[in-house]
C-alpha cells in the first residue's frame, strides 16, 4: 500500500535541502540528529535550526518566515513524510553506522531538493519498498545484513 495519505503534503517553511546539502556541505546526521545513535532519525526542531538561524543570512523570504517562527517560540510543524508501519523494524544507527550505508542510498538524491519532501522520496511501504531492502541486503555481501523475516518484521 502506498503512503497517499503523505502526498503532496504542505510543509511549514519551504525548506531547500540543496542549499544545506550540496552547497554548505551540512551532514545529514547535523540536522537529523539520531541517525547514528538511535533506531531512529529526528525531523529537526527549531533549535537545530537556530544553531544557524537566529538572524536571517540571506534574502530567502522562508528563511526569514523561519527566523520568525523561530523568535516567536512556536514549534516548527513539520509534516511526516516517511513511516514505515507498525510491524517493520528499522535501525538507522544499524544502517548508518553499522552498514556505512549514504543516507542517500535509501532517501535519493537529497542534495538536489529545491523544495522540502512533500511526498515520500521512498515508499517502503509500496509493494516493492520490501524488495528494495531485501536486494539492498543480498547485494551487500555483509553477512550481518540477513534476508531472515524475523529481523525486520514483529
């Protein structure tokens, strides 16, 4: 089943993962703080984005929607994009760290993004999300990334 509920959704700033990404070459694991060390990955909240943010650095209109959002002490809302279902287990620390997989590898090409995820870049819940992982492993040639059911599914 894909996730058609998660299509096209609205995020609250109209975040550029190319500017962050490719052209200040910020780390993934900056902004979505978990990744290495937790099962999983953080959308990021304002303080991640105040480390950078508290004045506007340019003259991005969002950035300075941000730096307002920001200053008035309301949350970011981020939208979830990407949720796998209840019964699938996921490491990010395992795949990240463990794996030494790009989050990219997983995710697409992010660095390209001139507009935040309104959809997911990846459905693992489509019929082929389970395939995906399951060649991912086979093509590895790790022998801790196994194809046994029991691993990922409760």
């Amino acid at each position: 089943m894909a996730c058609s509920a998660y299509r096209d959704v609205e995020q609250p700033i109209a975040f550029v993962h190319k500017v962050h990404v490719a052209e200040e070459e910020i780390p993934c694991t900056d902004c979505h703080i978990g990744a290495e060390d937790y099962e999983h990955a953080t959308i990021p909240t304002g303080d991640v984005c105040l480390d950078c943010h508290e004045e506007p650095s340019g003259d991005s209109a969002e950035e300075a929607k941000l730096v307002e959002i920001l200053a008035s002490g309301e949350p970011l809302r981020w939208k979830r994009v990407h949720k796998l279902r209840e019964h699938v287990r996921f490491s990010h620390r395992r795949h990240v760290v463990a794996g030494k997989i790009l989050c990219e590898r997983c995710h697409g090409e992010v660095a390209e993004l001139e507009r935040p995820f309104g959809f997911p870049f990846i459905s693992f819940n489509a019929e082929l999300g389970m395939e995906r992982c399951i060649a991912c492993h086979l093509e590895s040639g790790n022998p801790r990334a196994s194809v046994d059911c029991t691993l990922c599914h409760r």
